[in-house]
C-alpha cells in the first residue's frame, strides 16, 4: 500500500543532495535528497486522505524502507496532538522503532510524534523509563528526547511536576554515562528546563555538576548565566 507515497517522494529526489546529505548523516541507508518543507507538504496532503488506522499502516510501511526521507515521513505522519481514535496502535508503533535508531535527525522526528503521543497518556512514562537501561545508546537518548514536554510548563500541576522530578531522576543517572549524544541529552533537557524552573537546574546542577562533561554542565546552564 505505501508504493504511490514512496513513488510521490521519490519523485522530487536530488541525487546531488542526496550525497551529502548521505555523508553528513553517515548512516548507512539509502537518501533522496528532499527537504523537510517537501516532506511535510506531501504529509499534510496524506493525513488528509487517510484515517489514523491507515496512517498507523503506512507510517510503518514507510519506515520499514530504511529510507531517510520516508522515515522523516512516517514519523511525520504521527505527529499531532489529537489523534481521533487515539488507541495504543500509533504509540506502541513509534515505541518499537526506538531499536532502529542510528542517527539524531531520525531519533528527534519519532520522539516529536512520541511526544505528542506521551501528553496524551502520561502513563506511558512507564513504558519510557524501561529506556534508560537500554544497552541501545539511541533508546536511552530517546528516554529524555520524548520527555522534553515536561520542560515546558510555566505552571505545573502537582501530577506535571511529579513527571519532572521523575525524568530528572534518569538525568541524574545518566550524568555518569561518558557518551557525548547521552551528555547532550542531559544538557537539553536541562537548558529547556530553565527556561520555566531555574530552581530545578541550578539545584540538579549543584547536585551532579561534577560528574558531567563540561561541555554538558556549560550548555545546562547557558541560559541562567
């Protein structure tokens, strides 16, 4: 079912793009050389077209490719905050890509669906924390990248606040982990994090400072400085 939707990105391919973009993301699979502002016009004209069963369908279709720009698309087609029937299909869908994850660009789009999919049930925190003890380096990175709405809120409810304090327990297991993408992690959501709650990540930072990589302490606190 997904062959007309691989052919329509197929069709704006840039073999010369392409190759760059190929060496840049250093991931062995195969590049068409499209765009994200391509990507998500032939999105919004799909979504339309299709019921969240079909999108689920296709959005795994798309994936299995191994193909960069209709990954980007399959996770794409997820991301809305109100999926009408939100069941578990599309959650568990982007869940079980988590192990496929070998680069940034690819790990940040599904955990932008996920994300959208984790606000709408916080319960499947649950599901997220069994992550950071992946032995999958992605997979631990993915733990705080889908968690990056817990950063957000200028007036947390007790329930939000308890979410933040939960996900900054994993931070603070991970401040030990020498892998910089897991470093940068920890940096991100804490830099976001102190947009709303400076409190939190100057006490986080006083607490486990000394057992971050400097780049990772410095980025934490750059907007607080």
């Amino acid at each position: 079912m997904h062959e007309p939707y691989l052919a329509a990105l197929e069709a704006q391919a840039d073999p010369a793009r392409a190759a760059s973009m190929r060496a840049y993301h250093k991931a062995d699979r195969t590049y068409l050389g499209l765009g994200n502002p391509q990507i998500d016009l032939l999105d919004k004209d799909w979504r339309a077209q299709l019921d969240v069963p079909a999108r689920v369908a296709l959005s795994d279709a798309l994936w299995r490719t191994n193909i960069y720009e209709a990954r980007l698309a399959a996770a794409k087609l997820l991301t809305q905050a109100r999926l009408r029937p939100d069941d578990e299909s599309a959650w568990q869908l982007i869940a079980s890509w988590c192990p496929d994850f070998d680069s940034w660009a690819i790990a940040d789009h599904a955990c932008m669906a996920g994300q959208k999919r984790l606000v709408a049930d916080r319960s499947r925190l649950d599901e997220v924390e069994n992550w950071t003890r992946s032995e999958h380096l992605w997979t631990r990175r993915a733990a705080l990248v889908i968690t990056l709405p817990w950063t957000k809120q200028n007036n947390p409810k007790p329930d939000e606040l308890e979410a933040r304090d939960r996900i900054l327990g994993w931070a603070a297991r991970y401040v030990a982990d020498p892998q910089w993408f897991i470093q940068k992690s920890v940096a991100w959501w804490l830099r976001d994090l102190s947009k709303h709650d400076a409190p939190r990540v100057t006490a986080f930072v006083e607490a486990h400072g000394d057992s971050m990589k400097p780049f990772a302490r410095k980025e934490a606190l750059r907007l607080l400085r």
